[in-house]
C-alpha cells in the first residue's frame, strides 16, 4: 500500500474495501499502532490518530485482527475479555460490568471461567469483538470481524457494533468482504487501489451507482454483482469414504457430535455446515485422519489402496496422497520461509525432483495469484493470500479427497471465483470435497450434499 490520501472526521462509519492484498489489513494495523518499526518494514508520508502517531494513542483505537486466535490472550473468557480494560487502569467493578457488556453484546454465552482454548474459530471471533468492545475505544478498527461466523452469528455481531456505535461517539473502520451486512451501517466507502492510492470514495449508495459494474470488476463484493457459479458436470463416482455411527470430540470423554452416517463420493462436495461451536472443524478433522473418533468409524478403504481402512493409522506420506486437509487457520500448517519453499514441502515427501516439483508447483502459483509472492514469507500474506496458499499446499501431491475448512475466507469477488472454479474442476476430475463453511454462496456453487450440525439445546 502506498500514494494513500485520506482525512477520516471523527465519528464517520466507514466500509474499507479492496481487492485482496490490495492493503486493508496493513492500513488497520498502521492506525492501531502495531504495524512495526523501521526494522519490520518501509514506510513514508504521515499517519495520524487525533493529530498525534498512533503509537502514542494506544488505547484510543482497538483493533479486531483478521485471526482471532492471535488475539486471545488469557486462558478463561472473563480475563481475556477484561484483559484491555485492566491495561487501560479501570476500577475493577467497572471492569466486569464492561465484561458481562461486552459477552452480551456479542451473543458469546459461556460461564466467564470458561476455558479459552476450548472455543471454536468463530466464538474466539467474539470473544476478540468483546474484549475491544469493553475498551470502549474512540477509533474501532474490525478486520473482517464476521469471516468465521454462522449467518446468524453474523447478524448478531453486526448488531452489536451498531448499537455500540449509537451509544456513543466513536469511528468505525470496517473490512468486510460480505458489504452487504454494512452497508446501511456506514455513511462512507472507501476502496483502495491494489496499485496505490484509492479507486473509490463516497456514501455507499453513491459509490455503487457510480463504479458499481468497475468495483465489481476488480473483485470488490458489490450488492447486486454476484459472481456466476461455475458449470459442474455433477458425476458421482465410486465411494471414497464411509462413517457409520460416528462420533467425535476432541477431548477424552467429550463427545461434540453422535450418529454420524455419511458416504463420501468421487466428484461430490459434502458441506458440513451450523453454527459455531457445533463441531464442523472437529468433524472435518476426524473425517481427515487427524483426530480419533470418540466412537463409530471412518471408513477410507475406498482410497486405501491396500493399507488399512481407517486414515487415522496412515502414515503422513501415505495420507498426503490421499487425504489433504486445509486447517481453518492457514497459518498452522506453514512451514517454510518462502510461498515457494511452502509449496514444495508436500512435493519432497512424496519424493518428486526438481524438475516435477516445478511443474506442479508453478501452474499453482499462477492460477490462485501468488506467481508475484512466490519469494515473500507465507506469513507476510493478507488473510486472504494465505487461505490460498493453504489450499494449494494441499493440491500439489494431488490427494483424492480435500477436507476444507472455510476454504473461501478473506477473499475477494474475482478470487472467490477463481478459487470456486477451481475446486469444481478438481471434483468433474473425480476428486471428493469436504468443504466446512458458513459461506452460503459456496454451498449453492459447489454443495451436492450438506451435513447441518445444529446447536444442542
């Protein structure tokens, strides 16, 4: 990001929009004060927060990063949440009514002793709005604050930002690739150029009659400008996995779901979709091989190839093959210094050359835009550039079934395209999809059949 031009007055709402990697997230952490010093990075020109660097006006702007699982801190709810407000020297009593607040606001409903490590992708998601929510900040900063939320958890936190913001005087900043949710929240767009400086400035409604058709173009998520879906020839081939009365968990003696009885086909998508905290991410887990069923089995002899039929005793060699799995979080399954070197990770354990590793490893690099970042560390990605990445970790040893959680968080219209087109080519090639996500769109796009996992009452 660079060439950047911008007077924000206090109390405006602003939707900040762009295509991926086009900026949003490094111009939040700028603003928070936590993007780093000379030695992290470059940076010129000014940046201000109540005429003052925004290093020395910590406190007064509260930031939720795109990875909730970077902002928790303490180890039960209660602490985390109440954990800025002590660093900010509030009398205790008033701590924990901003904690009770907060929990409320967001619709996060656990005992405050409740442990931290036990919350899913999308409740640690609240309990980040929460604890900046109980700050009370002048300057609220969201980075896609809803990415990993059910649709009713999306409502439910968009709700509670706007009745904090009725309550008081504060400027949001937003990024939210579903513009939608915002758009009647916000009196302000602002989209950034992926080349520099700004495409679009305006009220929302005057933005989307004027560049509407060209935002839409760069991959910006317009109302009204979906893209199409792509064509599936909608094959079903032969049974790849079988669960029968399958239950899983992820502690001894907790069972999250029971009952489980589904087939896997080449050339189908299994969504597994439901609110958060209901066990997608446990139940995607367990289907890949990683974790142990509480009870029942996963049959995978239908890509065992001789070895056993349960994937949990495959060895990592001999599950890469056959099972690849993208983790919710991309960054916990990065293990090199380069997008490239990331890449080639999976190519080396299943004994590929140099010469084959390049060329599984370049078609990928071009065709989900990380051809110009093939040099640059996995961990200096947007959001969005890193979902990408994780996803192509796992294609090149070209394994039969994909076990995807949210594959499409944090990208944009044109990627979203690419990325769906994509996956939809690998299942008309005969691969099978477990995809775990909250996002709608992917489940009408690519979805042949859905496992819903309600709330327990």
């Amino acid at each position: 990001m660079r060439g950047l031009d911008l007077r924000i007055e206090p109390g405006e709402r602003v939707l900040l929009l762009g295509a991926s990697g086009a900026g949003k997230s490094t111009l939040m952490h700028a603003l928070a004060g936590v993007l780093g010093g000379p030695d992290e990075g470059d940076s010129e020109g000014r940046l201000l927060i109540d005429g003052a660097e925004p290093e020395s006006a910590r406190g007064r702007a509260g930031l939720v990063l795109q990875d909730p699982d970077s902002q928790v801190v303490l180890a039960r709810v209660g602490d985390d949440v109440a954990f800025g407000c002590e660093n900010l020297g509030l009398p205790r009593d008033e701590i924990w009514r901003r904690v009770a607040d907060a929990l409320d606001a967001v619709g996060l409903d656990l005992p405050l002793r409740h442990p931290t490590s036990e919350l899913s992708g999308g409740q640690k998601q609240r309990l980040a709005l929460a604890g900046v929510l109980a700050m009370r900040p002048g300057l609220l900063l969201l980075d896609e604050p809803t990415a990993n939320l059910d649709p009713e958890g999306v409502i439910e936190v968009r709700d509670a930002v706007a009745r904090v913001l009725a309550g008081s005087d504060a400027t949001l900043i937003v990024i939210e690739h579903r513009v939608e949710v915002w758009w009647k929240l916000v009196d302000r767009v602002i989209v950034l150029s992926p080349g520099g400086g700004v495409l679009a400035d305006g009220r929302p409604d005057e933005v989307l009659a004027r560049e509407g058709a060209a935002l839409a173009a760069s991959g910006v998520w317009v109302p009204g400008h979906a893209p199409e879906p792509p064509a599936r020839t909608g094959v079903r081939g032969r049974e790849l996995v079988r669960t029968e009365g399958l239950a899983v968990g992820r502690r001894p003696g907790v069972v999250l779901r029971s009952g489980i009885d589904l087939r896997i086909d080449a050339g189908r998508c299994l969504a597994i979709t439901g609110p958060n905290g209901t066990g997608k991410s446990t139940t995607g887990l367990t289907l890949a091989g990683l974790i142990r069923p509480a009870a029942g089995t996963v049959d995978a002899g239908g890509i065992a190839d001789g070895l056993g039929s349960a994937p949990l005793s495959w060895k990592s060699r001999e599950l890469v093959t056959r099972i690849g799995t993208v983790f919710q979080d991309p960054e916990h399954q990065f293990v090199a210094g380069t997008v490239r070197d990331e890449l080639a990770v999976g190519a080396r354990a299943i004994g590929l050359d140099a010469a084959q590793t390049a060329r599984r490893i370049d078609p990928l690099l071009e065709r989900l835009r990380l051809g110009s970042l093939a040099n640059a560390n996995p961990f200096t990605l947007s959001g969005g550039e890193k979902r990408r990445l994780s996803v192509a970790t796992v294609l090149v040893t070209r394994p039969r079934l994909l076990v995807l959680d949210e594959p499409t968080f944090g990208q944009d219209a044109r990627t979203w395209r690419e990325l769906v087109a994509f996956l939809a080519e690998l299942l008309d090639a005969g691969s099978g999809v477990v995809a775990v996500t909250h996002d709608t769109r992917l489940v009408d796009a690519l979805a042949d059949d859905e496992l819903r996992l309600e709330a327990r009452s």
